[in-house]
C-alpha cells in the first residue's frame, strides 16, 4: 500500500499490488461473513483489472484457500458462452474458480445463452431466490461486489446515458448498445441490486483512468443516484471502498494526492 487517503481510498504502487490487496480484502469480507451469516456472497466484474486478484485468489491469498461457504456471482456478463474469451465467466474460471477448485455449487454464473431480457429475468430471480427476496422484499445482498470502470466512466455495464441507470426496481437488466468494447450485448447488475451489497469494492489502475478517476472523486454528488458518471452514482449499504493504483490516482505530475480524491468519511450510501 501506497497511502491510505482515507478509509474508504487506498493508493496502491501498482496494478498487481492493488489487485493482491482487493483478494485480501475479499479473504477479510468472507471471514467476517462466515461469522455472521455462515456465508459470503461475492459479485466480481469482468475485464483485464481484476485479472492478478483472481490469479491471488487462486493462490491463495490471505492464506486462505477455504471456498465452502463462498458463493461467486457476477456483476455483469457479455452475451457470449462461457469459453468465448470475452466472457466474464470464463475467465474468472480460468485463472481463479477452475485452478482453486472451488465448488460448482458454490459458482453461480450469469448463463447469458437465449434472449437478452429472458437471461436478465432468470439472473433477477436466482439472486432474489438466494438472497431470499422474492417478492420484492427488501434485504441485504451481497457481502461484497467487486467493480472496474472504464474510462467513459460505466461500472458493470452501465453505460453513460443508459436506461438503465434509472432502474429502479429490477435487479437485473440486459444492455444491447454497450457504450465501450467489447460491443456485444450484456447483462448486468443494476444500481439498486448493487446498492444493496454490504461493501463495493473499487479496483481501478493505470493511467488512462486517471483523467476518470479525478471526475468522480471531484462529483459533489458522488455516491448518489444525481451524480454524472455512472460509476460515481454507486452506493452500499456500508462502504464503498476504491483501490487504486498511483497511476490511476496521481496526477500528472507526481507526487501529491489524487486530484479530485478527497479523504475524509467514507461515502455514504444515499438510501437507493
Ligand atoms: C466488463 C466489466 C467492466 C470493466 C471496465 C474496466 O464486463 O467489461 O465489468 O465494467 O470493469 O470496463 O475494464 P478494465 O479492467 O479492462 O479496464
């Protein structure tokens, strides 16, 4: 670690040591999941960022190699089959779910294979049975949930200007016009499914996110549903943390703090 600029920033050296420290973090969740509720619930995104955590998991970060009260969801898919290389799914099962072994029943993956609405709907509902919400009721849902962004600023694949930012029901919700590549269509979580996640985990790296990373953390009206970008109107029921490593969070010049990254309390979850 870096510094920490706050409780709910840190600054890491690099993308590998942020990435090894995010797996840390979840090792951390899940224990602590495990003594509340005998479970952890863990949604992880796609992308190349997440790539070292799920290669740490695999390893065994934290010393921990325990997976039978794990559960493995996704925040978003891509419309394609699992061994499509630009599946989410698939590669969290090449580098972390099929070289840790863990349990098939303990990995429930987004089977994006039919029409877009009908694989959201199905999702909707597993996450409703799991996290015993069916009909609407409302609860807590995943310990944790594991985000990138891009650099237009989408977070799972909610895109700038989407419809789907201003669902306000629905857990789930296909995209057909996803504003960056890979440009297949998605499935993805929504802002009130993920609001309702303990804890929202940021990992973010590299220089091109900077320029990103300094609009959101300058959004006064980050952390709610009126702030401009859409990784920016995140919220959780407890904290929303951001990892990043010093290229993302450092500006131009060096040295200093992120610009635009202000410590201070953690972000409050705006009620979604
Ligand atoms: C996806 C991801 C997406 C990702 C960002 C950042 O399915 O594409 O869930 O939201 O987190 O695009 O991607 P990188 O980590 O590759 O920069």
């Amino acid at each position: 670690m870096v510094e920490r600029l706050s409780p709910t920033v840190t600054v890491h050296s690099d993308p590998v040591s942020a990435a090894h420290a995010l797996a840390e973090r979840l090792v951390a969740l899940a224990e602590r999941a495990r003594t509340r509720a005998g479970r952890f619930a863990v949604a992880v995104s796609g992308g190349t960022t997440p790539e070292p955590m799920f290669r740490a998991l695999a390893a065994g970060a934290a010393g921990n190699r325990r997976w039978d009260d794990w559960h493995v969801f996704w925040a978003d898919e891509r419309a394609v089959p699992p061994t499509d290389p630009r599946s989410n799914v698939g590669a969290a099962r090449r580098l972390w779910l099929a070289p840790a072994a863990v349990p098939p029943e303990h990995v429930h993956p987004i089977r994006a294979d039919g029409a877009l609405d009908a694989v959201a709907e199905r999702y909707d509902a597993e996450l409703r049975g799991f996290f015993g919400a069916a009909g609407g009721a409302a609860t807590t849902t995943f310990d944790a949930v594991v985000l990138g962004v891009g650099p237009d600023g989408h977070t799972a694949s909610l895109f700038p200007g989407a419809a789907s930012l201003d669902e306000t029901s629905r857990w789930v919700v296909g995209e057909a016009h996803p504003g960056a590549p890979p440009l297949v269509s998605r499935v993805t979580l929504t802002l009130p499914a993920i609001g309702r996640a303990r804890t929202v985990l940021f990992l973010v790296c590299g220089a091109e996110k900077r320029a990103v990373v300094e609009r959101i953390f300058a959004d006064p009206r980050r952390g709610s549903r009126r702030a401009a970008l859409p990784a920016a109107r995140v919220t959780a029921q407890e904290s929303v943390e951001w990892h990043l490593d010093q290229a993302a969070a450092l500006p131009p010049t060096g040295g200093g703090r992120a610009a635009g990254v202000q410590t201070g309390p953690a972000s409050r979850p705006a009620r979604s």
